[in-house]
C-alpha cells in the first residue's frame, strides 16, 4: 500500500438521495434512512478481546451505542480500467445494508451509478454518460460480495461492531483482533489492526469476490486507514485505502482510495 495523506473532513447534515439514482434506488436510500426500531442487544465491551475494547473506547463514547445510521460524502480516485477521480455519497445502516452513490471521471463522459445491498439483494449498475451501460451484475456472487464489504463497514458505523451477530477473538499479541459477522447466511471474518492510542490502521477482510477473474472465491480485501473525523463524539477514519490480495497471495494493488469529506451519524 502506498503512503497515506491526511485531509480534514468538514461538518455535514444529512441530504435527500443523488438526484440521478433509479427512482426504486432512492426509496431504498429512504428507507435506509427511515430505519427506527430500536437497535438489537449489544455485546458488553468488557468481553471484548484487547486491541477491539481500546478501538471502541476511543471511538465510540458511553451512550452513543444505539446510532443506527452512518452517512457520509466522500472524494478520491478508483480504478476502473485505469485511475479515476471520483466524488461519492453513501448511507449504511450495519444490520440492514448500504447504498454507495459515485460518479467517476470528468465531464458528459463521467461514469456514474451505484452498489447497493437491500433487503438481502446486491447489485452494480454503473453506466458511461448516464446512458450507455458499463457494468450491471446481480446474483449470490455480486451479494456475498456486498454482504462482506456491509460487514467491514462497521469501520463507519462503529456500534455496528457491538452487534450480537458479530463475534470477537483475541490474537496472539494486542494489537489485532479478529471480528467475525455473520450476514445473509454466510460469516464474514476479518483481522483489525489497532494503535496503543485505539486508533485502527488496518483491516484485512476474508471477501468474496473475483478480482483476477478466476472465478469468485474468498480473497483478502485489504484496507489501510489514516487520521480521524469525528462528528458527534464518535471518530471514523479520514482516510482508507484499499485492494485486493488474492488466495494464492498475490498483491493486486489498491483499486480505491477515499477521503471523508462530511459524515453524520444518528
């Protein structure tokens, strides 16, 4: 992974859907956001392993354990084909799914689209210009996929990780742990890396997928963070980076690199 650079994020509120979503896109962006029931019971923090207690401690104050929702407006560049600039919203709710509106490039011919997974469906549809279709992909291989990336993003939600779907291992020293979420019938597992301060630098997710078109399988999906936003007592990473490592242990290098620029959590 390449160095990583640190830009503040700026103060956001929450915004109706992308204008340019399908239209049944933006209900299911609506609905995300219309989640109220109260939140599941959540793991005590003091059956945590080590390096998962300091995170959370440090990023998520007593009381905030009930936020539900995570929303947030993000920059940076990914690698479709070649390096793009892209700029990006996204809504999660970690227990129900995740819609990620981007557009990438510049100008009439930017490609623009969403990944999203409702209702314990995934699916890809990008298109060149808003017209002419790039990729479009459904199927239990594009919502494994999802489920595990839903999974990861506890990162961005963080009482996410309290879930009781979420298990927690400790490793042999304490500065990883190891998380497993179980979504949509399928456990996703993933070692954190954490500073002394409770910072997390580093995520490897075991994801489904197909990054050197072998076939889908479980590959490494390796993240890198750096810095902190925080909005309401609860800090996120400011900065991630990521790619892909496949079975075989092949780095494909990074496919995406994000900035935060405005988050809120409720």
């Amino acid at each position: 992974m390449c160095a990583i650079h640190v830009a503040p994020a700026a103060p956001a509120t929450p915004r109706p859907p992308p204008r340019d979503l399908p239209a049944r896109v933006q209900l299911d962006w609506d609905a995300l956001g219309a989640v109220t029931h109260p939140p599941p019971p959540t793991t005590e923090r003091d059956d945590l392993p080590p390096a998962a207690r300091r995170w959370l401690d440090h990023v998520l104050p007593p009381g905030a354990e009930g936020l539900r929702h995570a929303e947030l407006w993000t920059h940076g560049e990914i690698r479709i084909g070649r390096w793009r600039p892209f700029r990006a919203r996204q809504v999660i709710v970690p227990d129900r799914g995740y819609v990620w509106w981007a557009r990438a490039g510049r100008g009439p011919l930017a490609v623009r689209g969403f990944d999203r997974l409702i209702d314990g469906v995934g699916e890809m549809r990008w298109r060149l210009a808003g017209l002419v279709p790039v990729m479009s992909a459904t199927g239990p291989d594009v919502t494994r996929s999802a489920a595990g990336r839903l999974a990861a993003e506890m990162v961005l939600c963080p009482p996410g990780a309290l879930a009781p779907s979420v298990r927690w291992w400790g490793c042999d020293d304490d500065d990883h742990a190891v998380a497993e979420a179980a979504i949509l019938g399928h456990p996703h597992r993933m070692t954190i890396a954490v500073t002394r301060g409770g910072r997390m630098t580093g995520l490897d997710l075991e994801r489904w997928g197909d990054p050197d078109g072998a076939g889908a399988a479980l590959h490494t999906f390796a993240v890198r963070f750096a810095g902190e936003v925080r909005t309401g007592g609860v800090a996120v990473p400011a900065v991630m980076r990521a790619g892909w490592v496949t079975a075989d242990g092949r780095d494909l290098g990074e496919s995406f690199r994000a900035t935060i620029d405005g988050i809120v959590l409720r």
